[in-house]
C-alpha cells in the first residue's frame, strides 16, 4: 500500500477517505460532465467507524487514505447507509480487508446488500431513530425510505452536528477541494440541481417530508456530508433551502423549447416560437437533441414553467431522440408545468399527437392545439408559431398570477 492518497480532515474527529472518479460520465442515462466523487468517511472514535464505501474500482484509494490516517485493521465498525454499488460495490472486500466487529445498514438495506452480494456476511440492522454508541461518541440512524432506494438511511453525528446524508444533498462533481464553499457557486448550484432533477424530482414530496423529519428531530446541524460530491460546512441552510425549493417544483416565468429536426423545417418553428414567447416576456431556453444531452434538458425543465416539444414525423412515429427525452422525463414526474406541442410533418404528420399523448399522460397541462405543419413552413405559418409562443407566455403569466 503507498502512500500517495491521503485522508482529509473534515472535523477533528471525522475524515473524508473516498475517491474521485474524473472519468465516469454515466450514471444509468444521466450524463456526468463533471464526473464525480464517491465519499466515504472515518469516524475516529474509540470504535473507529467506516460510514460508505466506494464504487468497486476505487476500493484500494479507498483503503490507502484510510491507512494514511489508521491502521486499516482499527476499522471496527462499518455503516452502510445505502446499498447501491457505488457507495458498497467494495463492501463484501472491505470487510475480507478490515475485518470489523460489526457492520451495520437498515433492515432493508440487510436484505439489499445480501442479495446484490451474496457474499454471506453478517450484516446487523438497525432501526429508523435507533443510536449506536461508538465508545466516546455516537450516531443516530433515520430511515429514508426510497430516498431514492427503499434500503436508504441517513446517519447524525451529535458530537461534531454532523449529518451523513448518503445520497441526498449531493451532486455528481469531481473537483480537488472536498468543501463546497470552496468551489464555483455556480458550478455548485447547478451541478446540484442536475443531480436533484435527475435522480430525486420523482421524489420531490418526499424530499420535502425527509427536510420535514430531520427538522422534527430537533437537531442542529453544522455540516451536510453527502455520498458524492463537496461537503457542506459553511452554509448547510444554502443547499436544504436550495432542496426546498426544487422539491417544490414551484412554475416560474421561464420556458424550455425542446425540438429535433429532420431537415431545419421543426428547428425553424422551434426558434419563432421561442421569438413568441421572448416577446411575451418569457424567459426561454431552445434546446436542441442533437446538441443537448437528456439529463441537461430535465434539469432545465424542473425550474421551468412551460415546456414546448418539437419533433417530425418519421415513419409514423416520432423521433426517436424526443420519444427517449419524453419516456426519461415521464419517470421523473415533473410536476405544475403548462406544455406545446408542435412539429413539421411531410405525409402522415402523427407525431404532435404522440408527443400530446405522452405530455397528457405526465399531466402536463396542454396549451392549445399545438402547431403542425407540412414540409418547410411558410412566412404565414411562421407568424402562428411566433403568435403560438405568444400565446403560451399569456397562458404562463396567468398560471404564476
Ligand atoms: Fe450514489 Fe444511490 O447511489
């Protein structure tokens, strides 16, 4: 074992000993442009504790910043908070590795890691408000049930207020500083709002029930540490108010007009229509699939509005780039949004009515008809795409009155 990746302290008695993955840049369809972090963390109490591990391929990073700071073999304890293989891929190793006293997870999370593993080790749950003394300090568990697996908890460190937030809270981001006061807000903000609209915007109600419990249990709490991504030490309110927000899925004056197109004549009805709404005094974003990724535009659409989607008609059908967008967006379950439909067509034209079908089946409020056209539109066809846009940014201002 060298010597080359070194613990980093987060409090005196809590060190991050995780791993950065600056290649990754897929997490099951979502696009991680930024890669990410996998974080685990040592508790040095007198039961020197593991809370996570990481993705599998990071198992010996893991294990080197460990001993940068104990001896691997004091590991006495380790806690699974989630059972997904990017936080316990190198569980059934670590434990060969470390041999711990004891190792601990939800009931489900139990029956999770027994059946994605089948490694045969004992596992102990523990119950939702259940605490566990490690000698000198001790961790309170809360279930987060389906947030976002059904095995999922979260872990609170009174000593130092510290809350292991496991996956919540977190962003697919991999940077060199471990602290989000220390990166690019901007970046920050986004990133976790991509990670938000992307894997908890079908959760949103729980999220807001989850920010509910933890402010029941009376605690405070000076530092977030999520599973991926920098660690909140400075402004924990900053990302709960920013959850807050997102969760509750408020409409706001903004539009995302989302299109593919065959030969420029959808694009060209894409672009007037955004004219439209820019004119209705909507803010608006056109988006492209043939230069956008899926997981950007959902992100775009949880802090949108209204949402117009623009596709031909290929084969009867439509395209394929906008039927994967739409069959993502639907289990993401966006919510309180107004929709368009639109799109240029050469014979059979069905696609605007598919895309009004899937939007109906989201409870995407249609407005109007929508806009089909044959083959390239003409001047007369493009003034009702801008009216169109005009339109929706009526319909949209009434809705946020
Ligand atoms: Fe980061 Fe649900 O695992």
């Amino acid at each position: 074992m060298g010597e080359k990746y070194k613990a980093i302290k987060v409090t005196d008695k809590v060190y991050w000993v995780g791993a950065i993955d600056w290649e990754v840049r897929d997490f099951h369809g979502y696009m991680t442009q930024r890669g990410t972090t996998y974080n685990a963390y040592l508790i040095l109490a007198d039961k020197i504790t593991l809370v996570d591990t990481v993705k599998k391929d990071f198992m010996n990073e893991m294990l080197e910043r460990i001993a940068s700071l104990v001896n691997p073999k004091d590991v006495r304890y380790i806690i699974s908070n989630h059972s997904e293989p990017d936080h316990s891929g190198c569980l059934p190793e670590t434990i060969d590795v470390l041999k711990p006293e004891k190792v601990f997870a939800s009931a489900i999370g139990t029956q999770t890691l027994a059946q994605e593993f089948h490694s045969g080790h004992e596992i102990t749950p523990v119950k939702d408000g259940e605490s566990l003394s490690l000698g000198n300090l001790s961790v309170t568990f809360l279930e987060t049930k389906m947030l976002h697996w059904p095995d999922s908890m979260i872990t609170y460190m009174p000593d130092d207020k510290l809350l292991f937030s496991q996956d919540a809270f977190g962003m697919h981001l991999a940077t060199s500083e471990r602290f989000a006061d220390e990166i690019d807000q901007s970046v920050v903000e986004y990133e976790g709002e991509k990670y938000f609209a992307n894997i908890l915007m079908p959760l949103s109600s729980l999220v807001l029930r989850t920010i509910g419990k933890i402010s029941d249990m009376g605690v405070e709490i000076d530092i977030i540490a999520p599973d991926h991504g920098p660690i909140w030490r400075k402004d924990v309110n900053k990302i709960i108010d920013l959850y807050t927000k997102w969760a509750t899925q408020k409409p706001t004056n903004k539009a995302v007009v989302v299109y593919d197109t065959m030969w420029k004549s959808t694009e060209k009805m894409a672009k007037v229509i955004a004219e439209g709404l820019i004119d209705g005094g909507v803010r608006t974003k056109i988006m492209s699939l043939k230069t956008n990724h899926r997981s950007d535009i959902v992100t775009e659409i949880l802090g949108a509005g209204a949402i117009l989607v623009g596709s031909p008609t290929i084969n009867s059908n439509m395209f394929p780039s906008i039927a994967d967008l739409l069959y993502y967006l639907k289990g993401l379950r966006p919510q309180n949004k107004i929709g368009g439909v639109f799109g240029s067509y050469g014979w059979s034209g069905e696609a605007v009515a598919h895309i009004k079908e899937m939007l109906n089946a989201m409870k995407i409020e249609l407005i109007g008809d929508g806009l089909r056209f044959k083959y390239m539109p003409d001047d007369n066809e493009l003034s009702q795409c801008f009216n169109y846009g005009r339109f929706v940014a009526e319909e949209l201002k009434k809705k946020l009155a």
